[in-house]
C-alpha cells in the first residue's frame, strides 16, 4: 500500500472531510439562525439583532458589539459536561467572536449590538470551527452586512500524516491540531490556533489542507443560503397566483 | 464614545495616538527597532516560600510567577500521569483598565495561551512524577500574575514559567513513598527537596501588525493600535507547539512571514535565557 492510500480511524482519507450539512433559518424566533452537521457534531446558531444596546453606557457610538457565547449542552458530549460557562467555552466565545467581527460591517449599526448564541447539542471535535462556519450562515439570513463569509475548517497530526477536519478520536489520540476560520475571497485567517507539535513544513502542510477544507465547506454554506431563497419563493404569492418569484 | 478611546484616560489616549504616528512610519514610541524587544531582567527565586519562583521585567511589564508542588489524585483518564494547573491573573495594579474580581475573557485567553505553550512542550515529563500509579502523582501549578501591564505579557509569563520551573526545587518522591503515612499537602513544604527536571524550553513571540507594518513585543498602547497579534510558541527543536490568533486577521502569506519572525525571536529569547544561567545546554 503506497503513503497516498493511508486510511483514518473512521475510513477516511486524509483531505477528506466527514459528511456534511448546513441548514439556514431553521429558528423561527430569531432574526438569523442555522445549524450544522459535521460528523456527529450537530450545532445549532440563533443571530438576534441588531438592536438597540443596554445598558446605554457601554453602547459605542460608532459600531454594533457583537455578544457571542459558544456554549455546550450538558449531553454534548461523551462525559456529561457541566452547564455552566468552561474557561474552555469562555475563551472560544472570544475568539469566535473576534473572528466575526472582522466580517461584520459593525459601523452600519452604531449604539446597537447584535446577539450570537451557539449551542453545540453534540460534540464530536472541531466544534469551534463549525461553530463559526454556522454562525456566518446565520449572520447572513438575518440581513446582517458581511465584508466576506466566513468560514472555517480544522487540519491536525494524526499518527504522523496531516488530516484535514481532525474527528473527536483524532483529536485525542493526534500529535496536533489546528483550527482555523477564514474569509475566504478576502482571503484573511480571521482564527489560527494551534496546540501540539509540528515543524515548519507540517505547519504549512496542515494550514493548506485546513484552507482547502474550509473552501470546500463555504460552496455549503452558498448552497444553504440559496436554499432558503428558494424556499422563500416556494411561499405563494398573495392574490392572483403570479409566477413571479421573489 | 468609539471603541478605541471608550474608558480610556487623556494619557492613554495620547499614547495611543503616539504609537500610531510612529507606527505608521515604521518607528516605535520608545525608538526601538520594529524587530528589537524591550530589555528583559529575569530573577529567580523571588518568592521564598514557593518551590520555585521568577520575576520577570520586560520593559515596564512585571510578571511574578509561582511554582507550587502537591500531592494530588490522577485523572482517571491518565491515572500514570502527574498534573499541571496553570493559572494567570491580571492584578488591579497592572493599569487603568485591569479590574478586581473573577477573571474576563482576555485573562483566560492568555492564562490558556500559556498553559498550551507549557503543556504541549514537553517541558514537564508527566510521567516522571507519579508517585503511586493511579493513586498518587504530583500536581504542578504555575500561578503568575501580571504587576504592571505595559502590553505583551504572553511572551513575559512563558518566560517566568520557564524560569520559576527551571529553578525550581520539588518534594523527594522517594522520600513521599516511604513516608506516605506522614506526607500531606500541609506539611510538603517540610519534605526534603531535589531539583526540578525540565526537558524542553518552550518560547512564546508574539507578533504585531499595524498596516504592512510587522513588529515584535508591542506595548500596551501598540497592542491597542495594533490590527493583528498572533502568538507562536517555539521549542528548541524548531518545531511550533502553540499558536493563538489574539487579534485581528492576517492575509495567508503574513501568517508565514510572522511565524519565520517568531522563530527568529525565539532564538534569540532562548540564548538570553542561556546566558543568564537559567536553562543549560
């Protein structure tokens, strides 16, 4: 068997991605919603906003504050996790939303915030970047101006070969894992983490396939966003049954 | 309000303004090089009463970092493995805007930053330290506190961790297996003590951009007026074991040309290390 034919722990092959979907406006009480489906990894996003900051006082006066929270359900995950915030959770909560808010036009929204909630309802490795990959889909159906999507995708040391969407066994038994987000016509890394061990050239290796992954995951979120156009068109129209769409 | 100036003091303000002018000619507020760090003093054994202790100056940043050693049960899932708590805090005396009380997002970001670049080094051999397989191993914690802020203080506390580990002296574990009656965590302290054992020096670099502009070790006030800053953690290897984009976003190609600086940088963090006798070789 040449190197070319090495085969992960759950079939896949190294620039393979696990099965999946992305789904838009699937909460009817927020202003933008989506979920995810990676592997087993099912979360779900609610965007509600832009609307009026409270308190008053910390508003600014030139731009939105995005309030992101990554959190996990207590039954997400193979160990029951408690609900409260992890340091974990708090510091992706930062990162994703330091990542999103490089897309954001927050000055179109000044004295107002907008809401991001991510709900990982079960976890199976790279949440954070599925996470992200969601939230943008959600940020975009509730009309929200975007500079770019973004999107984001995870490569990782496994047994010594770089893989792209590092799985939750991966993740454990791996030598390294890097999650990054990207916009990806403005092409900027908008996240970059990393933690493990790899050279330079392994480093390199991973973010390439990483990049490739996430490029692979935004014709997705393209296709989820149509999808709810055409959905809206599937509505009938009021009166004399026009074929007029949207 | 905007964002930028929202709470900030006058002083703050002009600072920032300052480090913008000069930034954007290519120069730096206090006339460093955009490569150049800040002096760095490091002393060990500060704290008498830890088992090992650094503090470290980085400029006007003050980082006071504690080594601690407990007695402690494994984690079922690594029951033949020792534990390393790492734990950082900002003090209310580190400037206007640092505040007392439970830690915020930043704080746990860093204090995370910096138990990755530990954890992931190797610098700890955990299987070194068990005391009695999946009954008894040693916990490490390195608790540091940021004194004074004036920016930078991942690459700071990395440093004081190596330094207080480096220096540090642990409890005989030989001497805890015969007396484990009598050993407990109130009386550790009294155990006879031998050096501690590191494998691996891990250096943290964190690099800024301002424009096209790409400097190392901001300020506080560079940090803020900064567009990126991204953390790489070097082992003597050359191999990378921790990255965290903090701020910002960078195209794909300065995603390389700060890590090939990083390196850079780590050389150079090491060799200071090395010539004031904190690790060998």
């Amino acid at each position: 068997m040449s190197k070319e034919e090495f085969i992960r722990v759950d079939g896949r092959k190294p620039d393979e991605l696990r099965k999946y979907s992305i789904n838009a406006g699937i909460l009817k009480n927020a202003d933008g919603s989506a979920e995810i489906r990676l592997g087993k990894n099912w979360i779900v996003v609610g965007v509600y906003g832009p609307k009026e900051h409270f308190p008053k006082f910390e508003a600014l006066q030139d731009r939105a504050i995005i309030n992101c929270r990554y959190h996990m359900a207590p039954y997400s995950t193979t160990e029951r996790k408690s609900p409260k915030p992890s340091r974990r959770e708090i510091e992706l909560s930062k990162v994703i939303r330091t990542a999103l808010e490089q897309a954001v036009i927050l000055e179109k929204f000044p004295e107002m915030s907008i809401d991001i909630f991510i709900e990982v309802l079960q976890a199976e490795g790279s949440t954070r970047v599925a996470s992200i990959t969601a939230a943008s889909v959600a940020l975009a159906e509730a009309g929200i101006p975007l500079r770019d999507m973004v999107v984001g995708c995870s490569a990782g040391k496994v047994s010594g070969k770089i893989v792209v969407d590092v799985g939750e066994e991966e993740d454990k038994e791996g030598e390294a894992d890097l999650p990054i987000a990207i916009m990806p016509n403005l092409k900027r890394v908008v996240l970059l983490q990393m933690d493990g061990k790899l050279t330079h050239e392994e480093f390199k290796e991973a973010f390439e396939k990483a990049l490739a992954g996430a490029l692979e995951l935004y014709e997705e979120q393209k296709r989820a966003l149509k999808g709810l156009i055409e959905k809206m068109s599937e509505i009938p129209s009021e009166g004399d049954g026009n074929e007029q769409g949207v | 309000m905007s964002k930028e100036y929202k709470g900030k003091t006058l002083s703050e303000i002009l600072r920032m303004e300052q480090a913008r002018n000069f930034l954007g000619k290519g120069m730096r507020e206090d006339g460093r090089e955009l490569t150049q760090y800040r002096p760095i003093d490091i002393k060990v054994g500060t704290i008498e009463k830890a088992f090992g202790s650094a503090t470290v100056y980085l400029g006007d940043t003050i980082v006071v970092t504690g080594v601690n050693f407990e007695i402690g049960t494994p984690f079922t899932d690594s029951p033949d493995s020792a534990i390393l708590l790492v734990e950082g805090e900002i003090l209310p005396t580190a400037s206007f805007e640092a505040e007392a009380g439970p830690p915020d997002e930043y704080e746990i970001e860093m204090s995370r930053v910096v138990d990755r670049s530990l954890r992931e080094s190797g610098i700890i051999d955990f299987k070194k330290y068990v005391i009695v397989p999946g009954e008894a191993v040693l916990k490490i914690f390195v608790d540091f506190n940021i004194l004074n802020d004036d920016g930078n203080i991942i690459d700071a506390a990395v440093i004081g961790a190596v330094a207080a580990l480096a220096t540090a002296e642990m409890p005989d574990l030989d001497y805890i297996r015969e007396n484990l009656e009598n050993v407990n965590n109130n009386n550790i302290k009294e155990v006879p003590r031998k050096p501690f054992q590191i494998e691996e020096v891990p250096i943290a670099n964190t690099i800024a951009m301002y424009g096209d502009k790409m400097f190392v070790d901001p300020t506080a006030s560079e940090e803020e007026v900064a567009d990126a800053l991204i953390t790489y953690t070097h082992l003597s290897t050359g191999e990378i074991c921790s990255i965290q984009l903090l701020k910002g976003s960078l195209s794909y190609e300065d995603v390389f040309k700060a890590l090939d600086l990083a390196y850079e940088k780590s050389i150079e963090i090491r060799n200071i290390l090395r010539e004031r006798g904190i690790i060998s070789g």
